[in-house]
C-alpha cells in the first residue's frame, strides 16, 4: 500500500515565537535560508532575523557554515553607523538565527527602481559618502565585503547601512592577498549604477562610450 507523502514542514512563518522574538513578515529569501521582521516581546522593538537551516551548514564541503560563522565574527566586530549592527545569535535544534538591526525603508535597488532610476547628483554624492563611510568602518577592520550592490545596501529613515555580509572576508593584514573571485564585480558595477543615477555633464562619442557599457 502507497503512502502519501507528507508536506515538508514550513519553518519560518509569521506569528511564529522562538526565545523571545515573534516574526512578523519575511522580508527576503535566498539560497541558504530567509529573513523576517520580527519584534521583541518584551519591548516591542523591531528587528531583522536571519534563519539558516542547519542542513544547509555542511553544503558545498561545509563553506556555507564557514561563512555564517565569519559572518557573525565580523558583524560583532564593525560598530558603524552604516554598516548593520548584530544584535543576537542562537540556535535551535533545527536552525541559526541572526538577529540584525531592523530598516524600516528597505533597500536601494527599491529605491532606485521607485524613483524612476533617475536620483539627482547631490543626493547620489551624499549616498556615495555613506557608502563609503561603511566600507571604510570594514577595511580599517581589514574586511573585504566581496558581494556588494544595490540590494545589499539598506536603509533606515534617510541612512544608508551596508548588509548582507554572507560572503565576506578578514584578512590577517592588510598584505595579504584574497584569491577567490566575488566581489570586484560587484563593486565597479554599484559604482558605475550610482555615476549613472546622475544626469550626464559631459558628452562623449560612440568610441569613449564602449569603454562604459555594461
């Protein structure tokens, strides 16, 4: 006699309570696991709660764990206004939890998209130096993002906060050399995305624009 098989159980969901955070709303999802909104019961403060199945720890020979733990270490690290702050770390039988600082505003590729993919250059100047506040708060601590763009870069109210720290990197000293190819791409394409944000000052021909295609 055949049985029918039973739903995988969903893990994460609004409503559920787990220590003493209740979640509210997911506010992404990706390859290794979820993100909610959730408050703190006690308070009522609003927070962000990453949750990765302790499955997902041990894929691609155990990097995904790697990470999530040089993920935590450096997050407990950074204190900058502009890089997401950590608040907790736990875990349950089946999943890790990180508990970040909540944005009320959400990322900038929404706002990029919301404003028509057109943001006047004084704005552009000041959300660059906010950028680069962040990266500047990782490299004195000799952290190599590695996976920056639009969507990692949140903001709450009018403040800008670097996210999403998954695949970074600390380095030992400032000499030494990174071989794993993830994040330059990334960089040069936020940096091109926000020049473009800006109405063009100068004209150039057909031959200097190949050199800008992307």
């Amino acid at each position: 006699m055949l049985h029918s098989q039973q739903p995988p159980k969903i893990q994460n969901y609004p409503g559920k309570r787990v220590l003493n955070y209740t979640f509210l709303k997911e506010l992404g999802k990706g390859a290794f696991g979820q993100v909610f909104s959730a408050k703190v019961d006690k308070t009522s403060d609003l927070v962000a709660i990453k949750c990765v199945p302790k499955a997902k720890l041990s894929e691609h020979r155990g990097i995904v764990g790697q990470l999530l733990d040089s993920e935590i270490e450096v997050l407990r690290q950074i204190n900058s206004e502009h890089v997401i702050k950590f608040i907790n770390f736990f875990q349950s039988e089946n999943q890790c939890y990180i508990v970040l600082e909540f944005c009320n505003s959400g990322d900038f590729e929404q706002l990029w998209i919301k404003r028509g993919k057109k943001i006047p250059e004084n704005e552009v100047i000041a959300y660059m130096k906010q950028v680069l506040a962040g990266m500047q708060a990782l490299h004195e601590k000799n952290i190599l993002h590695r996976d920056l763009k639009l969507p990692n870069i949140l903001i709450h109210n009018s403040t800008l906060k670097i996210a999403d720290l998954g695949f970074c990197k600390q380095l030992k000293d400032q000499n030494q050399h990174e071989h794993l190819f993830l994040g330059q791409k990334m960089i040069c394409g936020l940096i091109i995305v926000l020049m473009r944000l800006i109405k063009p000052i100068y004209q150039i021909t057909n031959r200097q624009q190949e050199y800008f295609r992307y």
